[in-house]
C-alpha cells in the first residue's frame, strides 16, 4: 500500500507485510482490494482476495483485523473473498 504525495510525487505513507512483522506473502490481493484514510489517521485496508479488512495506525500498527470465516463454494476452489470495504458513521446504525 502506497499514498504518494502529487505535488513531488514522493512517497507519503506506506504499508507492507514487513511493517507489521508478517511473511512478504501475508499482505496480497491481486484483484478487489482498496484502502480508505480515515478521520484519525488510521487507513482502513481491504485485502479482498484473501477476505481480510483490517486498520492500521500511521506508524503501521494494527488496530483490528477481520478475516471473512464465510468461504463461496460457488468455484472448483473455496475462497472467502470480499469485494469492498468501507467505515461508516456509526449514526448510519441509528433507526
């Protein structure tokens, strides 16, 4: 995960499996992942190939992580993927 700064085109922030003490193969998702900086400062991360959202701190802590337990047996292979992720207001649970 990568935010570069556009006016210099720097590097601004970044995540990777090594910042948060996992194998270089634990943080991947070829296909349906994003990220979403939050108020705080926290990035909401959704590695969607592997079912897994989770929040990092700027200094790359995780502060919770969710791993979908629901795999699709829809394909020859079960997978657990997740599409998107995304925090919302807790107002939006309010009836």
């Amino acid at each position: 995960m990568v935010e570069i700064d556009p006016v210099d085109m720097s590097i601004a922030w970044e995540y990777t499996a090594e910042d948060s003490n996992r194998p270089v193969w634990s943080f991947f998702s070829h296909y349906i992942s994003g990220a979403q900086r939050l108020s705080n400062g926290n990035t909401l991360i959704c590695e969607g190939s592997n079912g897994r959202i989770f929040e990092v701190t700027p200094s790359g802590e995780i502060v919770w992580e969710y791993v979908n337990p629901f795999p699709s047996m829809a394909g020859a292979v079960p997978n657990a993927t997740v599409f998107r992720a995304a925090k919302v207001a807790e107002s939006w649970l309010e009836r």
